[in-house]
C-alpha cells in the first residue's frame, strides 16, 4: 500500500493529511499559520508540526511516504521559493513539490487537472493551469498591485459607504444601522468621531452586512459587491487569455469564504459573464471540501494514479462532504 501526504499552509493555520492509495484518509495534524510571509520562523514550525502529527499518527516515516505536495501560502515568486525550498527540503521527504496554495485550491475543486480559480477570501488571487499543464498567478499582492477585493476590502468599502451616506456624498443605504449595530453606536457622527480621535483602525470584519443589505435590496451594497464578481472575473479572464484557454472546456473554481459562504447571486453571474465573453467552455465550480484535498490529489497524480470517482468520494469525505466538487 502507498501513502500520500498533502499539506495546505495559509495566513491562519496549516492542514496535513496522509491517505492511502484509495483516497482514504489515515492521518491528519494542524498547527497554526504557515504563511513564510508572516514569519518564516513561525512557518517552518507550523509546517514541520502538523506533518510530523499526521506522521506520528500513521506510524510513518518521511520515507514512506510515496509523495508530498506542498501547497503554502505566499509561495508566489522566485525570492519566495529560494525560502521554501530549504524549509520543505529538510522535512527529508524522498519525493515532494511545492506550489502556491491557489494551485491545491483549483485542483480540490475540479475532477479535472487544468483549470482556473479565483480566491477571494481575506484577500484576492487568482490562477491557472492549462492542458499543457502551465502555471499562471494573477493578483495576490494588494490593492498598490492592481488587487482589488477580499473581505479586507469589502469590509472598508461598507464601512465607507455609510460615511459617504451621512455627509451626504451618496444616497441612504441600509448598511448603516447594520454597520451602527455591529460596531456599537448610536449614530454615524458619534461613531466618524470615536474612530479618529481615538485612531481606530477601519474595522474589517464587516463583509457579511454587504450580504445581508443586498439581500433587502440595497442598492449600495449591490453596487460594491457588483464591483468584487467584475474585478474577480478580470482576473480569471485574463490567465485564460494569457494561458490561451479560450477554446477549452474547464471548470473556474471559486475558492474563499466571500464565495463560498456568501450569497452567490450577488458576486458569481458577474464572475460568470466577464470569463464566458472570452472562454464560453468555461463552466463555474464552487469549491466544497478543504483545499487540502488537492495536494493530495496532486500528489497522487504525480506518482502515476489514475483518479477515479472511488478516490474523489473518499477524499470528499474528509470534509464531511458529499464529492469533492458542487456545480454551481
């Protein structure tokens, strides 16, 4: 029996898991964030905990291990890789690779080894892989290069629209007495007041009002969230041109939070126009089990296993999911 090790690294914590052959999962182990970014002290310690967890749970060695795939978060450019490479090395896997978490991302959520996705989560970023099996990032690096999104974004974007409302620079949203009740104040003056004379930093949690607003229809909040599907699908659409993408069938998953657990009618059709102009074989996939599960696969596929659908069930279940991808 071979075992296979997949690894998902991010901002906020690290995933390992080991299956067999199967797709059936004998170990797992998490430890905190492991995103070299942050720090790479921190990072490695992270990554080398939650491996040797799922390790010490499967009794296994590095050596048993038939292949390892590494998906980290801020694995984006050479300088990146000069770092990651060590780290990774000294785990003392025989067989391994290291990718950016976007490219695990894309391959949990499609049955398909090429493909596109967007993320859009704390932040944003996009990626694909062609039939060739080329790799191309788009954005990831904030809004001074050319981002624009993410809960980070959305959340100021909210909490500026009500300021922009009470002075009168744009009309009535209904933002307001939700943002005024999430924050704790009675008003929009006492609230602009306390945020600068104590120097409040912009809250960044707000992004769920922008839903919750749309969803009674405002048309602020439509506005903005408008705005995140036609940056998102920019994006997309521009690695399908850049890949030339154009004449395939694929599937672009739509990965993070703002996609995944929001209210897809106000952010998806928008995503879904700006890429089927340009790619009309394109077809939206939401992703619906841990990233994680794409290391895996990849790594599986990098040793020479056919995935069938008796490997896809098993790796959905790790996820307490049913398939490891949902048709938007």
């Amino acid at each position: 029996m071979k075992y296979y090790l997949g690894v998902d690294a991010g901002g906020s914590k690290t995933h390992a898991i080991i299956t067999d052959e199967t797709g059936q999962m004998i170990a797992s182990g998490k430890s905190g964030p492991g995103n070299h970014q942050i720090n790479t002290e921190m990072a490695s310690q992270n990554i080398q905990g939650a491996v040797n967890q799922a390790l010490h749970q499967a009794k296994l060695q590095p050596n048993g291990i038939a292949a390892a795939w590494f998906g980290l978060a801020g694995a984006d450019r050479e300088a990146d890789y000069l770092i990651l490479r060590p780290m990774i090395k000294k785990l003392g896997f025989p067989c391994y690779d290291i990718v950016c978490d976007t490219i695990i991302a894309l391959r949990a959520g499609t049955t398909k080894p090429y493909g596109v996705v967007v993320i859009c989560g704390s932040g944003m970023n996009c990626a694909g892989v062609n039939i060739h099996g080329d790799m191309l990032q788009c954005g990831g690096f904030g809004y001074d290069y050319g981002d624009f999104g993410g809960g980070h974004d959305l959340s100021i974007e909210a909490f500026r629209t009500v300021i922009r409302a009470w002075e009168g620079r744009s009309k009535a949203t209904l933002l307001t007495p939700l943002v005024l009740e999430a924050l704790g104040y009675s008003s929009v003056e006492q609230m602009f007041h306390h945020f600068l004379d104590h120097h409040r930093p912009t809250p960044r949690d707000l992004t769920k009002l922008l839903f919750d607003a749309a969803a009674k229809g405002d048309a602020a909040s439509r506005h903005i969230l408008r705005g995140q599907g036609i940056e998102l699908g920019l994006s997309a659409r521009a690695v399908i041109q850049r890949l030339n993408m154009q004449k395939e069938a694929f599937d672009l998953v739509l990965a993070g939070s703002v996609l995944t657990k929001g209210n897809g009618d106000f952010i998806h059709p928008y995503i879904e126009k700006m890429v089927c102009e340009v790619a009309p074989g394109c077809n939206l996939r939401v992703l619906t089990v841990e990233p994680v599960v794409g290391a895996i696969l990849l790594a599986m596929e990098n040793d020479g296993i056919t995935i069938t659908d008796s490997i896809y069930e098993w790796l959905g279940q790790i996820s307490n999911l049913k398939g490891a991808v949902t048709v938007e």
